[in-house]
C-alpha cells in the first residue's frame, strides 16, 4: 500500500471502530494473519480490536479517540492519540460500576 493508503488506513481504525463502533471495519482493514504484540501468541487480531472496541464503547458511549499525530513510513504507521470519554455505560467496567466520571488518557 502507499503512505496515504496506510494513513488513511490508521484513520478509519480510530475514527470508524472506535469513534463510530462500526465492527465491521475491523473485518475490512485488518488483515486476517495480524499480530497484535501486547496479546498472547495466536490472538485473532481482528476478534481482539472489536472485544476492545465494544467493551470501551460501552463503558463509555461517548469515547472519542483523537489522532494528535500519525507518522507513516512505508508499511508502518504509528499514532500518538488522546482518548476521552465519560463513565456512564450500564453495567461495569473491569468491576468498576458507572461513576459518571469524565476521563483523558
């Protein structure tokens, strides 16, 4: 892919599965043999990001992801971002009721 192809790629990522919940993203723009490196050997990449998404996007309906910076060299992207959202989903989060409280990372 080109630098744009893959700009754009990291984009949709934050913006239409995180920002939008849309799932189906995950399916479109993550290839199937991914490796995400922060998870045990043999996690489906793709099953991993929409568990992710839905699990944020439902302990805090209004999370927001926002790309401070995206840097693309060749086939590799990397974002600096800043997430927000507000703690108000049903149900807890890593057994942590709903405080209503905002947060920033």
């Amino acid at each position: 892919m080109s630098r744009e192809q893959n700009e754009l790629v990291a984009r949709r990522i934050g913006e239409e599965l995180f920002n939008q919940g849309n799932l189906s993203v995950a399916d479109e723009l993550i290839a199937p043999n991914a490796v995400d490196h922060n998870e045990p050997s043999g996690t489906d990449c793709r099953e991993h990001f929409k568990h992710v998404a839905t699990m944020l996007r439902s302990a805090f309906p209004d999370l927001h992801m926002h790309v401070e910076d995206l840097i693309v060299e060749e086939d590799k992207a990397a974002m600096r971002i800043t997430i927000t959202g507000t703690h108000t989903g049903p149900g807890a989060f890593f057994g942590i009721p709903p405080s209503g409280k905002r947060f920033e990372i």
